[in-house]
C-alpha cells in the first residue's frame, strides 16, 4: 500500500548565510519505516524541526496527510499526528513517569476546564479511560513498575524509551525518531530494534528515523534518504545506498588520485 | 484583639494572593516581578465601585460585584501585560512585569477621582474576616483542582520544558496568557478583599517591595505546591508580628532577623518547605 503521508516538496530552509536543508524533496507512505542518514551538520535534525513546526521552512511546502503544514502551529501538527523526539531527551523532568505519558494526550482529551475543577462525572470518567490508555502504553516499553518515578530518576536507555512512548501517546500517524539508539548499548540497541517495529506494526503508523548507527539502520530501515551539506544526495532500499557512490563519498571522502 | 484579627485578616488575604501568583510563577514558570501592581488595580477598582457606582441592593450582593470588578480589572490588565511580555523568557519578563506594577502605582498615584498620593477613604465595610478565608478556601480548592486536571498538567508542563509542551500539542501562548490572566485576576480578589476591610487604600500599599513580598512567599512554599502557597503566606506573616513579642533586643532586631531566618530557611530546604508537591497524610514513596 503506498497511500502518501508526508511529502515535502522543494523545502529549503536558510539560516541567515547558512542553507541547512537546501532543495529537499521526497516523500513517504503510510506504514513506511524510513531512515534519514548523513553525517553531522547534514541537515537532518533542521528537516525534523520543519516538518514539525519549530521552523517555518524558506520556501518549498511540506504536505501531510493531503493537507498543507505551511504556518500551522507546532502544538496544531501535534494534533493532526505528527509526533516526535528530540535528540537531546526533553522529559518533563521533575514529573512523574505517568504524569508525562498523560501530558501527551493533552489534544485527545474530550473535558472543559470548568469540568476539570468542579471534578464532574465526564471528568472522572475521561481520566479513568486515560490513564488505563497510558498504563497499557507504559507496560509495552516495559515501564509500568516506574509509573510514579520521576523522570529524572529513570536510567538513560528507559529516558529514551519514556520519550518514545510519550510521542506515541499522542496518537500519531506519523513518528519522527531524532537519534533513538544514541548512547545505548548493543543490548539496548537490539531491543530499540525489535520496538520500532513492533511500534510500527501495533500502532499502525509510519516512522522515520535519523540515526548514526549503520547497523540498526540497515537492519530496520525499508527505504534510506540520505542527506549532505543540507542535500538529497541519494534515496533507495539499504542495499542500494550501501553500493551507492555518491553516498560512500559523502562518509568517506573522495578518492584522490595517489599521485603523490 | 483588633491586632489579632488585622493580622488573621492579612494572613487570609495573602493566602489569596500567593496562590494567584503562584499560578503564573509556580505552576507555568512565568516570573512575574509585578503582582502587587494587579492587587493595586483590584482594590482600587472595586473601591472605585463601591465608592461612587455602588447600586441600591443589599451591602453582601455589592460586595460580590466589587469583588467581579476586581476580578476583571485586573483579568484586563493581566491581558494587556500579557499580551506583549509573555513572548519575553525569565529575567525579561520579570522586568517588563516590574515596570507594569511601577506604572499602576503612578497612574494611581496621579488620579485625583481616587485620592492621589493622599489615599483613597471613605471605603465601605463591606467584607469581614469570613468573606476573606471563605475566599482564601474557594481559591486553594480551585487551584488543587486545577491542578489535578489536563488543563493543569498543560500549564505545568509549560514549566518544565516549552519545546516539549508544544510538541505534545500545547498552545504555548494560550496557556501562559491563561495562567497571567486568571492569576492576575485573583489577585484583584484579593485587592477588593484588601480594600473592603481596611477602608483605605494607598499607593505605597501596593509598590515594588510588596510583589517582591508575594514572591518569596511563592518560592518559600514551594513553587507549584498549592498547600506550600499557604503555608508559605502565614508563615511569612506571622514570623515578622511574632518576634515583636519575643521582648528586649529580638523585637529590635526583629527586621534583621526575620531575613537571616528566611536566608537559613532558602539554604536548608532550596526548593521551598514543600517543593512542588502538595501536603499529605499519606506517606510519599521514596522513588518520587
């Protein structure tokens, strides 16, 4: 099935001098596990931030879901599904492990304000429903045990995990991973592994990963674009990227003729 | 025993307050440096109301309209601050605030139709010790509500990381505007709360010192802890009238004290007496 869901189109996005995502199109399908490659500084985290909000692109359009993300708020794309991490962990810190699951249902939740402080029966009724939604969540990344823990108090590898299960408790149709298996360990990186695509697979959903980690990459990614100085330099199935030239200089370098 | 209840009355009133600026300070992590200036504009509005718009009806059903015209007045000027200054972070905000209080005190200073530098008198007395704590309940039961409820963990959430709370989908701008609002609003409560039971208003009453007063309360309960806002407002206004009875050289001293008491106080527990949590019988599990 290859029904479109996010297509970006000429996006370029300037900072003062700098290009960071220079001419960037391309496109990805419902139930598509995508990997964005290419060495540091390539513009991968910047396209994340355009396509979720954070930057409103210098020209070029980003297209989700048949419908134009061009000067929509960040919290309003959160709302029409489109959810992510960050690179660097941005937990709510000093709330509870629950607390922050629950947060992220903030757009599915169906009570007024004045329901909230009268605690009416809809209010009760709408919390229960949510938190058994967020403990069920929360016992998938095997979390349930460290409901009530704060945070800040969760070892690195369940940090990342809780800020997984948080962007997927705001009901997406599109994941965005900035870097999952950095700093985890092997272990850890096997179990991200078999995560991403049961997330996939249980919630339906497309993801696009950006990721260092060739191996993971390779192993989990169907389709690869890879970036460079803010460029689309190459797009395929893994196999295709890792014989392809173009690809291989942008990590390597290019051969010089060893005239010397 | 008029001392006794002037004080259980300013206790009552800055029970209010505290937990007005606690909503914008505490629990949406915008520092406000002006909440005194939005307590100013309440007791004077209402007072204003009282004064010369009050209606023929029953003293109680007048008072709960100058309390809705303290409410709104200051709501109003909460939008207007709000507006412009909540795009500002931190110590930009909190100057920006701080010159909003110093401009309500000076435009109050210069009006004439409310008494000017000479004070506003002549109030009614229309609110007793009960209308304060009535108040003072109503609020705290409002904001651990609050608390407990979506909307709530949106606005704490503003707190503890913006880009995180906008990409789960909270408009930023919507909750901060909120919280200043409605906090700024209580404080206007507050202030026709202040007004009706003293009679007379000044401008001094509501300078730079007092916001800073309001402040440390917040901060020394607990930012974010609805029952540390209580504590912290009776426990920094008792302190100052307690050590004036404790006789010889510690009533002389009783304003150097009282800092050095509150500087051990910041030092041995940073986070406030209660940090951001609420008041329980319960015992809290260690891992939290």
């Amino acid at each position: 099935m290859t029904i479109p869901l996010l297509i970006l189109e000429n996006v370029t996005m300037k900072f003062g001098g700098l290009t960071a995502v220079n001419d960037v199109s391309l496109q990805v399908n419902q139930h598509d596990l995508v990997a964005i490659i290419g060495p540091n500084g390539a513009g991968k985290t910047t396209l994340f931030n355009t396509i979720t909000g954070i930057y409103v692109p210098t020209s070029g359009s980003v297209e989700f879901n048949h419908k134009k993300l061009t000067n929509i708020k960040s919290s309003d794309i959160t709302e029409r599904g489109i959810a992510r991490t960050f690179q660097n962990i941005r937990l709510f810190k000093d709330l509870s492990v629950l607390d922050n699951i629950k947060l992220a249902k903030h757009t599915r939740i169906h009570y007024g304000f004045w329901a909230g402080i009268f605690r009416t029966k809809k209010f009760h009724q709408e919390e229960q429903k949510i938190e058994a939604e967020c403990l069920k969540l929360l016992s998938l990344f095997k979390l349930e045990d460290k409901k009530d823990f704060l945070a800040r108090n969760l070892a690195y590898g369940q940090q990342r995990k809780l800020e997984m299960a948080r962007a997927l408790a705001t009901a997406p149709k599109l994941l965005l991973l900035d870097e999952p298996a950095a700093g985890m360990n092997p272990t850890e990186t096997k179990e991200l592994t078999e995560l991403i695509h049961l997330i996939r697979d249980q919630f339906n959903i497309a993801v696009i990963l950006i990721e260092h980690d060739m191996k993971l990459v390779m192993e989990i990614a169907e389709k690869i674009f890879v970036l460079d100085y803010g460029q689309l330099i190459a797009s395929g199935t893994p196999k295709e990227i890792q014989n392809n030239k173009r690809v291989i200089e942008a990590y390597l370098g290019v051969e010089i003729e060893a005239s010397l | 025993m008029d001392y006794y209840l002037q004080i259980l009355l300013i206790v009552g009133i800055f029970i209010t307050l505290t937990l007005s600026l606690n909503l914008i300070n505490g629990f949406c992590g915008q520092f406000s440096l002006g909440h005194a200036g939005f307590w100013g504009v309440g007791a004077y509005a209402s007072a204003l109301y009282t004064v010369f718009y009050a209606l023929p009806v029953h003293s109680s059903i007048n008072m709960i309209i100058a309390m809705m015209v303290g409410f709104l007045a200051s709501a109003v000027c909460g939008i207007l601050i709000g507006v412009p200054c909540l795009r500002l972070k931190g110590d930009y905000l909190a100057i920006a605030t701080l010159g909003f209080g110093e401009i309500i005190r000076i435009i109050i200073t210069m009006t004439e139709k409310v008494g000017g530098p000479r004070g506003f008198i002549n109030i009614p007395h229309w609110a007793n010790i009960y209308w304060v704590y009535f108040i003072a309940l109503l609020v705290t039961i409002f904001m651990l509500n609050l608390k407990r409820s979506a909307f709530g963990r949106a606005i704490i959430s503003i707190r503890e990381d913006e880009i995180a709370a906008e990409n789960m989908g909270v408009n930023l701008f919507r909750y901060k505007l909120f919280s200043f609002t409605i906090g700024a609003g209580i404080a206007g409560i507050a202030g026709a709360l202040f007004a009706h039971t003293q009679q007379f208003l000044h401008p001094s009453n509501f300078n730079f010192m007092w916001s800073v007063c309001i402040l440390v309360m917040v901060i020394l309960g607990g930012q974010g802890s609805v029952t540390g806002s209580v504590v912290g407002a009776v426990v920094l206004t008792i302190i100052p009238e307690a050590l004036r009875f404790a006789g010889g050289n510690i009533s002389a001293w009783r304003m150097t004290i009282f800092p050095v008491l509150l500087i051990a106080l910041m030092l041995a527990r940073p986070q406030g007496i209660f940090g951001p949590h609420e008041f329980s019988w319960k015992k809290r599990r260690i891992s939290t």
